[in-house]
C-alpha cells in the first residue's frame, strides 16, 4: 500500500468510523456472539498474496463486528468505564501516525517533556500534592506492581534487585479484603508469595478498618514478620467503597510502611473539589494511581501513576547499557526508567488533547453530570418496593438487587443471576455483577462518555421489565 492507496483507504476508513460513531445506539452494547462463532470464520493459514483491502474492511464488518462489545456504547454499563472521546481519538490518530517509540528523551523530546508537563497538569487539577512526580504507565495493574516493587527495594537497600530473596526474612503487604485482584497478582510477581497478601476486614460500608490494620501489623511484628507495605482502595473494584486514607496514613507514617493508594476508577473525581475529602491524608502517601482512561475520556491505555520519592523510583528499575547512554541522561526524565516497560507509546498526546479540548470546566461539568444522574437512578432504586441498594453510592456506581422478604438468600442469587443474564442477552443494555457478603449483586454503572438522563432512565426501565419478568 502506496501513499496514494493509504489515502484512498484511510478516507474509506474514516467513513466506516463516522458511520459506526452516528449509529452505535443501534447495535446491541454486548456481543451476541458464541465461543467459536469468530474464529470458524477466520482461514486456518494466513494469506500467502496481498489482499484487496476493500475485502479487509468488508470482513472486518461481516466477521469483527459481530464478536465486537461496545465499550463506547451509550448504554454500557458494566465493569467500569473505559471511556474515549473524540479528541483523544484524534490524539492517538497523530501518535500511531508518528509512530514515535518515546523510551528515553533523545528518541522524541517532545514525547518525554509533554508526559512531564501534562501529569502536572493532572495532579494539580485533582489536588494531589506538588511533591508527586507524575508518569504515564498502561494501566493501574502494572503501576500496582510498579509501586510493590519500588517498596520492596527501598526497604531491603536494593538488595533484593542485586541478590534475590535471601534467608528467612519474610514481608507483610496489606489491603481491603475488596481489593482489586490486580495487587494479589502484583505481589506473586513481586517474589513475596501469595501468603505474604493479608486481607483487612471492612466494615458496613466495605471499607477497610484501621484498627484491624493495626491489630494485623502488630500481630506480624511479634512474628518477626516484617511489614512492608500497604495499598488503600478510593474506590474499591466490587462497591467503589473508600478506604478511610487519613487514618490509614497516619498509621503507615507511624510505622514506617510504604502507602500506594489505588484510585483506578473514582480519582477522576477528585477534579471536583467536593470530592477530595476522599484522598485527605494522601500527602503522606508514597504512591499513587488512577485511570484517565477509565472516566476521564481517554482511549485505552493510560494511567496516571504518582510517586513521592522518584529516585527510589528510578533506583529500582533504572538499568542503563552504553547503547542507552546520551549526553543528556543527567537533564532529562528518561521515563523508561520510571516503570517496567523499555519501549514506551506517546500516551501523553492523546491525554494533552483531553484536557485541551475539555478543559478543566468541562470534564467538571461531565464528571458531576454523572454523579448526578447515578443519584436519581439510586433514589429510584431505593424507592421501589421490589429492589434493595447493598452498598453505599460513593459516586457513579450503584451496586442493587432485586428483593423479595419471602425468598431465601439463595433464591434471591438465583433470581438476579437470573435477571442479568436476560438483560445482556437483549442487547439493550449491558450491566455485570460482583457479591457483597454474599449476596448477588447488579452492578450499574453510569459513567459512558456520552451518557445521558435518557440513556439513564432506559436503563432502569429495562431492569425493571426483566425483573418483572
């Protein structure tokens, strides 16, 4: 394919996206497809000569489209948000144009001092202290495993990098008993052991309980285990419950723990000033993260990774071979050096239009705008004499379930397991589910782009009609 011919076919492209963009409302949100349904339709071998590219996207409609679940469908509402928006469409249009591998600052300097001056942006608009510096990884998983890693070598010297896991010496790390699965990874691949994870009770509202913090830190003391770090939870993956930060803080300052503090989803609230009470006691905190590509309107991937001490940072991933070497590694951030990845995307392009393009007055506007309709939605839920809200509505996310007094707890799982399988099967509106203290919980979250108080109500009307089902 020419430059001529790359024209031709971006234009046609193009006009498939427009299409897809002014028509999505009419697709069902959740594929409808079957395990095996798309690869039976795909050759076993590839292609031995080039292949008309009118056919490619013409299969691309017939056979991708189909096994396709619209994460920008207005009317999704599962899992979280994992929103894009039209400026950050163009903005990552630009970064795979350019194609720039952005791994140290000689190889793009724009790439590298535009991720410096847009996570600024970003932490001061959320409030977060002027002491975090700011870089850019793919998703909250990996900066999970980023900060594990950063705590474990700061506190043996760095000798775990050099030696490995030596003598009896064993760590502690610990999180809500509602953590995301993610740190329980993060600490497998860390070396410590699966063990080495102890899950801290919750109280009511699913939030962890500083006091049982405590009691287990103690406890792992007189057992001559060492504890190492703590992850809290703005926004908990199940019920978006909030870890209360501020005392937990004050008891990893005391103690001498390393604190990350896992926002992924609900941080971008904190660009509304109501909000930050949230993350009080975060100017204690050793790292933190949360996902612009989750609810602020940015493609997939980029998460926004803070750290208090970069140097650590750096010390523990830092390895610099002479091809690596240039003569302005001692003035610049050579961001390869600030995680896992060597190889690094201009993620902060598509992130700059973002916030350019909105401003910091619009994504107020947007964010509050869900909220607001999340509480409607919650107040209708609460009301209705056939339905029960499990868990506190912290922001956009209401975790609920159909109820009757005279079915047994195990009917009622049944019963909405039941429930949300006809609703995703309809294609009208996709939702999922989690449990809270056992119980079988629908999850409803109103969080999409391009959300409205209409997407909203069509939603509650089709629970309701499956339900009465």
């Amino acid at each position: 394919m020419d430059i001529k011919e790359f024209k031709k076919n971006a234009h046609k492209t193009l006009d498939y996206i427009f299409d897809y963009y002014e028509n999505i409302e009419k697709l069902p949100v959740k594929s409808q497809a079957a395990p095996g349904d798309i690869i039976n339709k795909l050759p076993e071998k590839a292609p031995e000569k080039p292949e008309d590219y009118d056919q490619i996207l013409k299969d691309f409609d017939s056979i991708i489209m189909p096994g396709i679940t619209h994460w920008q469908h207005p009317n999704f509402h599962a899992y979280f948000n994992s929103n894009g928006s039209f400026p950050s469409f163009l903005g990552e249009m630009l970064s795979t144009a350019i194609g720039a591998q952005c791994m140290i600052w000689q190889t793009s300097p724009a790439a590298a001092e535009l991720e410096q001056r847009v996570m600024e942006w970003l932490r001061d608009l959320c409030g977060l202290p002027g002491h975090f510096h700011g870089v850019i990884q793919d998703s909250a998983s990996t900066a999970t495993l980023v900060s594990i890693l950063t705590a474990r070598e700061k506190v043996s010297a760095y000798d775990i990098n050099r030696h490995g896991f030596r003598g009896s010496r064993k760590y502690s790390i610990y999180c809500s008993a509602e953590a995301h699965s993610s740190i329980d990874k993060a600490v497998r691949i860390a070396g410590f052991g699966a063990d080495s994870l102890k899950k801290v009770s919750t109280d009511e509202n699913f939030a962890m309980i500083p006091s049982e913090l405590n009691r287990m830190i103690e406890e792992d003391i007189d057992n001559d285990v060492q504890p190492l770090a703590v992850i809290a939870a703005i926004g908990t993956t199940s019920s978006v419950a909030i870890d209360p930060l501020k005392e937990i803080s004050d008891i990893c300052n005391k103690r001498g723990l390393w604190l990350h503090v896992d926002g992924a989803h609900a941080g971008t609230a904190m660009i509304l000033p109501e909000f930050r009470y949230m993350i009080e006691g975060i100017e204690l905190a050793d790292s933190y993260v949360f996902n612009p590509h989750k609810w602020m309107f940015t493609n997939f991937d980029c998460s926004a990774y803070f750290v208090r001490d970069k140097e650590a940072l750096i010390k523990t991933f830092s390895i610099l071979p002479e091809y690596l070497k240039t003569e302005e590694d001692k003035f610049v951030n050579n961001y390869r050096d600030w995680g896992i990845q060597l190889g690094r995307r201009f993620r902060a392009l598509k992130l700059w239009f973002v916030l350019r393009s909105f401003g910091a007055e619009g994504l107020r506007k947007k964010i509050s705008g869900h909220i607001n309709i999340a509480k409607d939605i919650a107040e209708k839920i609460e009301t209705h004499p056939d339905f029960e809200i499990l868990a506190p509505v912290n922001l956009n996310v209401i975790c609920f379930r159909y109820f009757h007094p005279e079915k047994s707890e195990m009917e009622l799982n049944a019963i909405n397991e039941s429930i949300l399988k006809k609703i995703n099967a309809s294609g009208e509106i996709y939702i999922t589910h989690t449990k809270l203290k056992g119980k079988y919980t629908l999850r409803l979250v109103l969080g999409q782009t391009e959300l409205t108080e209409r997407h909203a109500a069509k939603a509650w009307q089709v629970i309701k009609q499956y339900a009465t089902q």
